[in-house]
C-alpha cells in the first residue's frame, strides 16, 4: 500500500531541455524552471496560497531529486525487482501511447455524439455458407461460396432501389435463424451497443434508410435505420421472473401466467418486493442481489424487455407482466441515470469504452501512419508496430515522461525503504532511545479506559447495549457475546474515540450505536475509567507516533548529507522572475 501510495503521489519531472532557464542545480546536475513547474503544475496539493505553495513544493522537489540521484549512484535501477517492475510497467501502458491521440479524442467526440441518441434497427444477414452458420470457428470459406453471397447481396441491393420493401426481402433472403420470430428487428441500439462498422453505417443514415451490404468474415450485412429517439440512459431494475421450461406445454404456460398476475397483485398491494424476488424469482443471478439488474440501457437484452424497462417512467414503479423467451417478468424501476450530456463530463468513461472496443484499432492504425518519417520508419516497413514499440520513448514524448517518472518513483521507494521505513520499523533499540530522549512530547491528552464493542448488525449491537446497561458488566459481554461481536478495550484520548469526546469523559458512559454503512457492522463505546492525572506514554502505548517521528528524524539527517554529497545551487534570478510572473 504504501508503495502504491508512493507512485501515485511522486514527484514527476519532464525531460530537461537544455535551452531552457536553470532553476537550481544539485551536484552540478541542472534543473531547468520548465522541468520544476510542470511537476508543481501536476502534483501540487498545497492550497496555503499559489506563492507560498510553490515555496514550499521547491523544498520538497529537491529533497526528491536528491533521493532519486542517491539511488542511482547506488545502482538501484540495476536491481532485478526494479527492472521486473518496469517491465511490467511498460507493458501495461504501452498500447495507450500507441495510440493517435488526436483520432482517439474524434472517437470519444463521435461516441458521445451517438449515445444522445437511440435508434431503432432492422439487420439482414448473408451467410458465406448457411452449413457454416452453426459453427463460428469455422472461417475458411471458399471463393465461390463468398461470390455466391456477394452477387445475392448485389440483387438484395438492386431491389433496395426499385423500392421494394426491406422487411420482406429480410424474411425472404435473411441466414438469420431468428428471422421468423422477429422480422429482422433488433430493437433500439446506441453507441457500442454493435460492432463500431456497423456502428457507424447505422448513424451514418437517415431514417428510413438502409445501408449498403457491409462484409464480415462471416458474411454480408444490411441495417435499416427505422427511427430515432432521444437516450434513455441507464437504468436500474429488480425484477422477479417465472421462469419458462423448454418445450412448454399450454398447461404449463397458463400455470406459470396465473402464478406471475398473483405476484404482480402482490408487488402492486405493497408486498415488499425483496420478499417476492426471494420467494418466487426463478433468476438466480439476480434473486441474490433481490432481483436487482444494474446499468439497463439499449442493445444488451430481449428488445421487448427493454422496451417494458424504458416505459418505468418512475423509481418504484412497477411494470404489467412481461412475456419473453425466458418467461414471466415483473419489473419494478429503482434508479435511472440520464445520459451525460456533457462532452467533457463523459469523455473519461467513454475513452475507457472505446479502449475496450475494436475502434480502438483505428487510433492505432492513425499513430503508426504519422509516425512514418520519423526515426528512420519508413512507409515500406514491414512490421511497423513492432518497430514502433521498440523506440516508442522517441516516437512519443508522452511516453518517455511516464517511463521516466515510474522509474523516479520506484527508485524513491527503493531507496526510502532501505533508508528509513525499514530501518525505523525493525531499529527497535534505535525507537526506544528515541522515544526516551523526548518523553515529555509523548504524553496522554484527557484518556480514559474504554471497550469497544462491534457486532454483525445493529440488532445485535442493540441487544449487547440493553444487556450491558442492565448489569453494567463488560465481562459477562464478553463471556455471553463472543459469538456475533468483537469486543476490544485499551486506553485512549478521549478525542479520539467517535461518540466521547471530552464532554463525556466519565465512568460508565456508552455512546449512541454507529453502523458501518460498508458492511453494515454496528458498534458502540463503554467507558469504564477515566484518568485524571496527565502523564507521559510508554513506548508501546506511544510505538505508533514514535515511529513516524524517527522515520522523519532518519530522513531529515539523511537529506542533510546529501545536501552535503549533491550541493544544491540556487538561480536566483531565474528564481525571482518566476516568482514576480506568478504575482
């Protein structure tokens, strides 16, 4: 943890440009203003004020060059748990700085645009070998079977501009095996709910329209845009669902409706809906959760469904029975969250999307063909990505940043582990010194004696309290109670504990019940003593702060013989005038 910690809060530098003004120099190593201020720029938390932050941040970004060089002079990037974790680094980001960015911020701009829209689609689909259907491994299909396909296509094309209509060539010409069921509609989709071709030959029409044949590996495409409506966003359900056999008979179908209308009296009566689901869903996966389905949004499930889903114009309410090719649904509305209108609001998750996505390719596809030119790639190249990816710290900046600054970051944690965290957790004759050379600074503020008791529930925590302020004894508690609660007692500062305070520093008090709202654990705090004399902590009631303290005390003298290895050398001018254009 405090490793991580470490690397996401370092202290980055940008590649020093040796035009540029010299802030400082340590060991005759210069620093440029440019390389301090984008650190300040990306990492500064201090909000004492922009001048008196900047102060402050020069002290620290120095203390951090030095530390850095230390490790270096000790060959500590040689390590092999260092260069694992490089690796390991690269590997993880590599693909994201391969990627145009320019074309990817197009991307992003395009799928927002789409996801303010859901449109309504009809598919029919040409097999290369209708055989083949059943098996999507199989792709050797055979020149004559994909010209077959293809001249059905060019006809299926020329009957789209006599003006025939598109759902009765579906029926007629469509290898889609769902066809007799739903005439070739899909329902309403949106951005990413399809492959991003036919994606964007759908957004490309206007209603009514119908593509021209897109080519798969798998066969030949046709989409018609039949309408379209503003996004519903996503919403969130529970549902109970009566569950349809295979090969149901009419006896069973009618058994399974009257049993779905009774729920549904019952879901609209008030009976809680957790008590339904758990009684009577036939949908596991959801029956756990009490029927809960999270994030609905068009082009996931049975458009009928979706369709019920988009009609809950309300949270709480509840839908008329459903029928699917699963079986009965009732559906009850929890939450809906609107599509986010905000380009720059929505830009995160939408680039998350699109780097789970195929579209992703064509951002990569862009970065390698404006890297041609450039460090001797050149346009008759063959494995271009492979080239890239060897010399990316010179096609991308960017890049060669993150490297640096992961590298900076694992070399301070290398070497502050080795200097001071690990030293100050096992020096334990060095922390006792320590602590006896400073008593009086650790010292209890008001303290009181205390147990703390924490149960599974509030219930139980309930139940411990009555029984505790009925016999006022804290071992029969623990004797009786052991079973569903932890019960915990020490000496604290009266502060420190939630509920006490000073104001109710006194024997026998107990705090209110407090529910821990992420695993709905409930606690309290009895008071059993207060001390009314100050006095100095032990090392061991003190252990915690002590070893902070001597970790900062280790690296304070640490950081003055490095001040005295690496002479740090401040530009004055450059200095002032970064100051007074900061004023």
């Amino acid at each position: 943890m405090k490793k991580t910690l470490l690397l996401l809060a370092v202290i980055t530098a940008s590649c020093f440009d040796s035009k540029a003004q010299v802030l400082f120099t340590y060991g005759g190593k210069p620093v440029s203003q440019q390389e301090f201020m984008a650190s300040f720029n990306k990492n500064n938390t201090d909000t004492s004020g922009r001048l008196t932050a900047l102060e402050n941040y020069r002290d620290l970004y120095i203390r951090f060059r030095l530390r850095v060089q230390a490790a270096r002079d000790l060959k500590m990037d040689t390590l092999p748990n260092q260069k694992a974790d490089l690796k390991g680094f690269e590997e993880q980001i590599r693909p994201l700085y391969m990627l145009d960015q320019q074309t990817l911020d197009a991307l992003v701009a395009s799928a927002h645009e789409r996801s303010l829209q859901e449109v309504a689609v009809k598919h029919l689909f040409i097999a290369f070998n209708n055989l083949k259907l059943s098996n999507n491994e199989d792709k050797n299909y055979t020149l004559p079977e994909k010209e077959l396909a293809r001249k059905k296509a060019a006809s299926i094309k020329a009957s789209l501009l006599k003006g025939e209509d598109f759902e009765q060539l579906i029926i007629v010409n469509s290898d889609d095996p769902e066809v007799p069921r739903t005439r070739g509609y899909l329902g309403y989709i949106t951005a990413f709910s399809l492959p991003h071709a036919f994606e964007t030959a759908i957004y490309s029409l206007k209603d009514g329209a119908v593509s021209d044949p897109i080519e798969t590996a798998s066969g030949i495409h046709f989409f018609q845009r039949m309408h379209t409506r503003a996004a519903h966003g996503k919403t969130t359900i529970a549902q109970v669902l009566i569950a349809k056999p295979e090969d149901a008979t009419n006896e069973e179908m009618r058994e399974r409706k009257l049993l779905a209308d009774s729920i549904h009296a019952l879901a609209t009566a008030g009976v809680s809906f957790d008590s339904l689901v758990l009684a009577f869903s036939n949908d596991m996966s959801s029956a756990r959760k009490g029927g809960i389905i999270e994030d609905i949004q068009v082009g996931q499930y049975d458009p009928l469904f979706e369709e019920q889903v988009m009609r809950l114009k309300k949270d709480g309410e509840i839908s008329p029975v459903l029928l699917t090719d699963l079986g009965f649904h009732i559906i009850k509305r929890i939450s809906n969250q609107p599509v986010e209108i905000s380009l720059a609001n929505a830009t995160p998750a939408l680039k998350e999307l699109i780097l789970q996505d195929d579209r992703k390719s064509i951002a990569a596809v862009a970065f390698i063909n404006k890297s041609i030119g450039k460090n001797g790639l050149t346009s008759n190249m063959a494995n271009k990505e492979d080239y890239i990816a060897k010399r990316l710290e010179q096609f991308n900046p960017a890049y060669a940043t993150q490297i640096k600054d992961f590298k900076d970051g694992n070399l301070l944690f290398e070497i502050m582990d080795k200097k001071v965290w690990g030293k100050a957790s096992t020096d334990l004759e060095g922390l006792k010194k320590f602590h006896a050379g400073r008593a009086n600074k650790y010292r209890w503020k008001q303290s009181v004696f205390a147990v703390t008791i924490t149960a599974q529930n509030k219930q139980t925590a309930l139940v411990i309290r009555e029984a505790f302020e009925k016999d006022q004894s804290v071992e029969q508690i623990k004797k009786m109670y052991s079973e569903v609660s932890f019960v915990d007692s020490g000496r604290y500062e009266a502060g420190e504990l939630l509920g006490v305070g000073a104001e109710n520093a006194k024997a026998g008090f107990v705090t209110p019940i407090y529910t821990n709202a992420s695993d709905e654990s409930a606690s309290f705090i009895i008071v059993v003593n207060v001390f009314k004399d100050p006095s100095n902590k032990t090392f061991e009631e003190a252990r915690g702060t002590v070893i902070n303290d001597y970790q900062q005390y280790l690296e304070d003298g640490w950081i003055a013989s490095l001040k005295k290895k690496y002479p740090v050398v401040l530009n004055t001018q450059t200095w002032k005038t970064l100051i007074a254009g900061m004023r």
